[in-house]
C-alpha cells in the first residue's frame, strides 16, 4: 500500500514539483495551498504532513503542526516544517515537527526526509 502525503504549501509551483517527485517516488499526495486537509485528517489518514510556515490563512504552518501534535488523535502522524526562514530548525523544534526541510530545497534531500519520516 502506498504511504499518504498530505502536502500543503505556499506556492503553487512548489506544491506542483513537490507533488509530482513524491508521487514519481510512489506515494499517495493530497496537495492544498491551505489548510483544508487538516481538517479531513481522519479521513486521509496520512502517514506524514509536510507544511510550509507562511501558508495562507489565519495560522502558520508551525501552529498547525503544534495542534496537530498536541491531539491524542494526531500527535503519532509524521510532520515536517518547510520554509525560507534561516531559523527553521528552531521553529520545527519548538512547534515539534518530527523534522524540516529549509527552502529552497534538493529534491534529492527532500524525498530523503519524506521516506525517513514515513
């Protein structure tokens, strides 16, 4: 069975490469520019969520992942911070992201975080 993906970015382009080298990788993507997914977790049941941090809305994709983490519900599903901020790192420690990936990316070290975190 393929693993789930539910990806949700700030820009369009990304989200379409990100979707495309993820599903050429053999995984199932839910792609959004917003939160919409989130939402229909219990539904998708993803096996990781990859969120940027300046994705349109009220939040930011750390407080996202902050929720998400602090659910009973949730807290066992993978996430991982994306962003442009050099102090990614950080935030996904304090919002406890299972990981990162600082923009702009390699797309060989992205698949990389993806699988180790799946």
């Amino acid at each position: 069975m393929k693993k789930k993906v539910v990806l949700i970015q700030d820009n369009e382009d990304i989200l379409d490469i990100m979707e495309q080298v993820l599903e050429d990788e053999g995984f199932d993507v839910t792609p959004s520019l917003t939160t919409e997914p989130i939402d229909k977790i219990d539904e998708i049941e993803p096996d990781v969520v990859i969120v940027d941090d300046h994705i349109k809305g009220n939040k930011k994709g750390s407080q996202v992942i902050e929720e998400l983490k602090s659910d009973a519900e949730t807290e066992d599903v993978s996430a991982v911070l994306t962003s442009t901020s050099p102090d990614v790192p950080k935030k996904a420690k304090e919002c406890k992201a299972d990981d990162y990936i600082e923009k702009p990316f390699d797309i060989d070290h992205m698949i990389d975080v993806v699988i180790k975190n799946t």
